[in-house]
C-alpha cells in the first residue's frame, strides 16, 4: 500500500512539471481592414518565457515585473519572426508592445498591410534555438479562409496563399 502511494505521488510529481513546459507559442497574423494592418498577435506560455529568458539573457531575467527583461524578450521574438511577399521581400514589422496577462505573455506587432498581396512566407524562429522542440503554429486570419501553419522539427519556412 505504501510503495503504492509513493508511486502515485511520484506519477503526479512528473505530470505536474511537464504539464508547465509546454514549448508551443500560437501566434495570430490578422489582416485587419478598418486599420489596413497586418496585426501579429504571438502568445507565449509564461512559465516558457521564464524559462527562456534565463537562459537567453540572464539567471536573474524576471519576466514577470522587470519591464527591461519584458522589452528583451519582445525584441527577440520580433527579431526571430519575419513576413515575405511573393517577391521574397521583408515587410517591416514594428513592434508595437507586449504585456502579461494571466498565463500568457503576449509581443505585438503589425505593418501596413501592401496593396495586391498574393500570399505570404513567413519564418518564425522564437525559442525554436533554444529548444528544438519547441512548436509555434501560426493563424493567418483576415484575408479569406483561415489557413493554419505549424513550425516543428527543421521547418523554418512556410507559405500561405491567398
């Protein structure tokens, strides 16, 4: 009976600390039309990110209440996720904040959505260097049917028409 205990207490132990690494990020990109914006919308686990900014930046990083730790962070995100037109141009993308919100941390950005977009490439590395298991799926909304991509393994780029 008591080696019985130990083992369910051992098997809830395991459950709860995978259960808090989950190494997925979603991310919106929504054409809004009363704006004319391409919006990006990343959504990151909290207890991902505050792991991530320790071994990015510092063992002392506090995602939670550092505002400078909150900034490095969005910048690394924005940096690792780039939009290309059927010409295999950048589109600039400004970030244009980050916030916590209950178990998430949340980067936006957005770009003045061009005129006669065919369709989009789009790379999105955010803490796929730090853990290749890491899976960023991506909603494409707005412009037509929602189309869904998902980032895993070695892919590093993926398209969407439109």
């Amino acid at each position: 009976m008591q080696a019985g205990l130990y083992a369910l207490l051992i098997f809830m132990a395991c459950g709860q600390a995978v259960a808090h690494q989950q190494k997925t990020a979603i991310t919106t990109v929504l054409f809004n039309p009363r704006t004319e914006n391409i919006e990006i919308m990343h959504r990151f686990n909290l207890h991902d990110a505050e792991h991530a900014v320790k071994a990015l930046f510092k063992k002392t990083a506090d995602i939670l209440d550092d505002k400078e730790t909150q900034t490095q962070f969005a910048r690394y995100v924005s940096n690792r996720f780039v939009l290309f037109n059927a010409q295999n141009d950048s589109l600039p993308l400004n970030l244009v904040g980050f916030e916590v919100e209950g178990k998430h941390f949340w980067v936006y950005q957005e770009t003045a959505q061009p005129p006669a977009l065919e369709g989009l490439q789009i790379r999105h590395d955010a803490l796929r260097d730090l853990w290749p298991e890491q899976v960023n799926t991506i909603n494409v909304e707005g412009n037509g049917d929602l189309k869904t991509l998902t980032f895993t393994d070695s892919v590093e780029l993926l398209e969407v028409h439109f």
